[in-house]
C-alpha cells in the first residue's frame, strides 16, 4: 500500500508509477502510527499484480483475497490505467502520433491539413536491399503500410515533470487549471 494516488496519472508509465508507488509506500510502523484512519485517507493505493487500485476499488479486492484465499481476476474499474500506448514510438523514437485539430482558441493560423506538418521516417540502411522497394514491402506487413499511409505524423517534443514537480503543484482530484508560460519567436510571450 502506498499514499501516492495523489501522484499517479493514467499513462504515466509503469516504471515511473513503481518508483511513485515505492516513493511513498506505508511501512509496517507508519501503518500501525495511523491505525484504522489510514483507510479513510483519499490517497491510499493498493498494487495488485502491478496494477494499481484507489483504496475504495481495491477494498472489495482485498477482503475477498483474505477471506477466501484466492484472487479473483481482476476487473479494471476504478483501476488507475498508468501503462503508456507507445507502438508508434518504439518503431520511430523521433517522432509520435499526434491527432490533427486540437483547442488552441488563440492560434492566429487555420488548421488547414494540406498545410500541416509532416515528419519524414528515415528507415535503417539494412533495411533497404539490392532491391531497395521491394525488401521494404517484405518486411513491412499490411497493417503497418497502411497505418504509415493513412496516418501524418508530427514532431513533438515533451517535458515530462518529476513526482518532486507534480508534487510542487499541490493539483487536487479531478480537473485543475494550470497557468504555464512559454515563447515562440512568433507569438512571443504566451500565457
């Protein structure tokens, strides 16, 4: 068990969630110092076969597995899903699928697709054969060359924060509003 749902985030990533999890996981002394009120703290987590449960998802978990012995197979509600979706970027670590749109209000410019930008995939050169096209085609399978002529694909670049940062935020449960600031040599100083 652990105080840290204040912490985790759906998708953050599993190895990032453990060491969040280990961060403030509850000793054997801690638990017996906080007694019965430890369960009505709103931070406490369960891991169960490396997934994590709030502590009102996992109580119904937890009594069947003391009273019974077994562990039931284990449903997702109320899981926090923190395993990240990273197909696309463990084929191409430069670059990542970002859908087209967005709610930027004050972007001065349209959104016109024909105008968006593109990122080339340049491929190994062991790849490419004598026969250059044709080996590609061979290693590629259908549902990988219609997923790279179907979708574009943009270049973005992410910060991710520290637990010591999203800590520093104080966020609450549930939606928060973040005031950040950056510059472009466009627009220049944004809020």
């Amino acid at each position: 068990i652990s105080l840290c749902k204040h912490l985790l985030s759906e998708g953050m990533g599993i190895e990032a969630a453990s060491k969040t999890f280990d961060a403030e996981k509850v000793s054997f002394e801690k638990f017996s110092a906080l007694g019965p009120s430890i369960l009505k703290n709103d931070r406490l987590v369960v891991r169960i076969n490396g997934q994590y449960f709030p502590w009102d998802a996992a109580a119904p978990i937890v009594l069947g597995m003391v009273s019974f012995g077994h562990e039931k197979t284990l449903e997702p509600k109320g899981m926090i899903a923190v395993e990240r979706i990273e197909k696309k970027l463990e084929k191409y670590p430069s670059s990542a699928i970002v859908p087209s749109g967005g709610s930027w209000r004050f972007w001065p410019f349209g959104f016109n697709k024909s105008k968006s930008l593109t990122a080339t995939r340049s491929l190994p050169s062991d790849c490419l054969g004598d026969s250059g096209e044709k080996s590609l085609e061979k290693q590629l399978s259908a549902a990988e060359r219609e997923d790279m002529n179907t979708r574009s694909t943009k270049k973005v670049r992410t910060i991710i924060p520290t637990s010591e940062q999203l800590a520093s935020l104080n966020l609450k449960e549930g939606q928060n509003i973040v005031t950040f600031t950056f510059s472009t040599a466009m627009l220049g100083k944004q809020q």
